[in-house]
C-alpha cells in the first residue's frame, strides 16, 4: 500500500503542478476576457445614452413642431375671418336710425372679438402708440404738431396677433 500511496502523492503533486502551471494562463485569459466585458459593456452603455438623448431630442423637437403647427392653424382661421370682421366694423360705423339694426351688428362683433380672444388671437394696439414696423405698416405721413414724433394718428385697417405671430399688421397714418 505504501507503494500505492507514494503514487497517488506524486500523481496529486504533478496534477497539481500542472494545475499551477496553467493557472496563470487561465487568469491571464479571465483578465483579457474581463477588459474585453467591461470594453464592450461601456460601448453598449454609450450607445444606450446616446440614443435616449436622441430620443429626447426627438420628443422636444416634435413638441415644439406641434405648437408651431397649432398657432400657424389659429392664425390661418383668423386670417380668414379678418373680412367678416372689418365688414363689421365698417357696418358699426355707419349711421343708422334702426337701433336693432346697429345693437345686433354691435353683438355679432363682440361675439366675434370673444371667439378671436378665446383663440389667443389679440388685436394689435395702433392709436396713440409709437410706431413699430414690427406691427404697424404706415400708408400716410402727416405733419401735426398735436401728436409726437412717429406717432399713430389714425388707424385705417386694425393689425392682429397670435403671440408673436403677427397675423396682419394694423395700416396707420403716422404723424412726423
């Protein structure tokens, strides 16, 4: 038996050697594997940040887009109602002896600046003001020292808004 456990002790002590020897190629191999996972897992992990941010990107940009779309859509209805609204005002001017006549005119017109208020849609304030090309578009020049310099003295046409959108300018007379 003796014989018998010298060549299990030397058989244990040559695997185990064997084993030492290739141990440092396994751990060698495991650090290589593991630079390689960590490489790897930083690049997926790049990717996966860049495309939420694009993804960000995308959803502000198409916020934004719907509500450039929404006020370019206010400002085209009220473009279009701009007629029916100087016809009335036009119509409120003129004199008339039916005073049915003139308070229903009166009531379809502020029934139309509610509708155009509801919509954000605001008229451009011209009378008195300072002229700004911005919102103004002057038609006449006069001379008249009882207004100041570059001052509206009358209001041919009003101008109207949507934010900073402006829907049409308001055509004035400015004083120089």
């Amino acid at each position: 038996m003796s014989k018998k456990k010298e060549d299990a002790v030397q058989e244990e002590q040559m695997e185990q050697e064997t084993v030492e020897q290739a141990q440092p190629e396994v751990v060698e191999e495991q650090i290589d594997q593991d630079g390689q996972m960590k490489e790897q897992l930083a690049q997926q992990e790049d990717k996966y940040l860049r495309l939420a941010a694009e993804y960000d990107n995308y959803r502000k940009r198409t916020a934004k887009e719907k509500e450039s779309i929404w006020t370019e859509v206010k400002a085209d209805t009220a473009a279009a109602f701009l007629p029916v609204y100087d016809n009335l005002e036009r119509a409120i001017k003129q004199e008339t002896a039916d005073e049915a006549y003139k308070k229903g005119v009166e009531m379809t017109m502020n029934q139309l600046k509610e509708v155009f208020s509801k919509l954000g849609i605001e008229e451009v304030p011209a009378l008195g003001e300072q002229f700004d090309p911005n919102l103004h578009n002057a038609v006449m020049h006069i001379d008249d020292e009882n207004f100041g310099e570059n001052t509206i003295a009358e209001v041919f046409q009003a101008g109207f808004r949507c934010g900073e959108k402006v829907i049409r300018f308001s055509m004035v007379k400015v004083a120089n």
